[in-house]
C-alpha cells in the first residue's frame, strides 16, 4: 500500500480500478522476470524485487482481485498539451486497441487508460518508446505498445495523455489545495 497509494511522495501508480485480469496477468509478468529486470527502469526492478514476496498464485490472485475492486480514484492532472492533437493521435493510434472511451479492451488483453493517472500513463508511453520497458517476445500488446509509443514523438505522447486526463478519465479531476494563509 505504500507504493501503490496517494501517501507517499515517491510512489508508484495507484491501481485501484483496473480490470483484475489485467493486474493479474501484469503481475505474473514480473513473477515470471519478463518485467522489472531492466536496471535503466529504476521503478520496474522495484516491482519486480517485491514480487518475491508473493509466493503463491493465490497470493497473487487476491491482489488483483482487491485493487481491482477499488474505485478509481481523483487525481490532479499535471500532464499538459495539445488536447486536439490528443484526440487526434488517440483516434488512429490509440482507439482500436483502448477503445473510443479509453475503456479497454479485454478480449484483446489491452487495458483501459480511463482510470490511470496521467504522469503514469506519460512515464509509460516514454518508457516504452525509449526500450526501458523491456517487452518479451511472447507480450503481443506490449511489442505493438512498443512499436506505436516509438512511432510518436515525446510531443505527440503527452499531448495523447493530456487528452485522455481531459476528456476519458473517469475521475473529476482533484484541485490543487493553497497552503493556509499565516
């Protein structure tokens, strides 16, 4: 819960709302050492060396099934772009695989994007487009994810994430609180 919650600083996503087949399958991927091995993606090797403590495939099961069963939550939005360039890329590039809503789509084991965070999804795309998340041969998605994030320039890639935090998530968006006034 500390890396996967709003309470610390340095974290990681907050999964609450993704689909369980999807953490689930995202998590035997780094049992499996197919994700978290590349040192160049410090976050990665972190998941992957706190697999280690989930031991069992029900173990694994039943966090899948506990975040999954989370609703998703608020975030404050801090990727800006050009949202009609966004929507532009996301409708060729994006929709076919996430789906028009960004609600995924689950017989082609492609995830939604509607309930993660942006900076999340940005960190993502770029990791993909640069090789730091490393894609096993056999992760069909992961190698089209790979070859379309590469496909796009750093500028194209936030612009899709701003649209998506804009117009799909699923979340109103959380407001940044003043600190009080002395």
């Amino acid at each position: 819960m500390v890396c996967h919650s709003t309470r610390e600083m340095q974290r990681g996503p907050v999964l609450d709302g993704l689909p369980e087949w999807y953490l689930a399958e995202q998590l035997r991927e780094f049992k499996l050492g197919r994700r978290g091995n590349n040192p160049a993606n410090r976050a990665g090797v972190l998941m992957g060396a706190a697999m280690a403590k989930v031991e069992t495939e029900p173990q694994l099961t039943a966090l899948a099934r506990h975040f999954a069963a989370l609703r998703p939550k608020p975030f404050i939005r801090v990727i800006r772009g050009d949202i009609a360039a966004g929507r532009a890329h996301y409708a060729i590039r994006c929709a076919s695989c996430h789906g028009a809503k960004g609600e995924g789509k689950p017989e082609i084991a492609s995830p939604p994007v509607n309930v993660q965070e942006d900076w999340f999804l940005l960190d993502q795309l770029r990791k993909y487009a640069n090789g730091q998340r490393v894609v096993h041969p056999s992760n069909a998605g992961g190698v089209m994810m790979k070859a379309s994030a590469a496909a796009l320039s750093p500028d194209d890639l936030r612009n899709i994430v701003a649209y998506i935090a804009k117009d799909l998530t699923v979340t109103s968006p959380l407001q940044k609180v003043a600190p009080p006034k002395p």
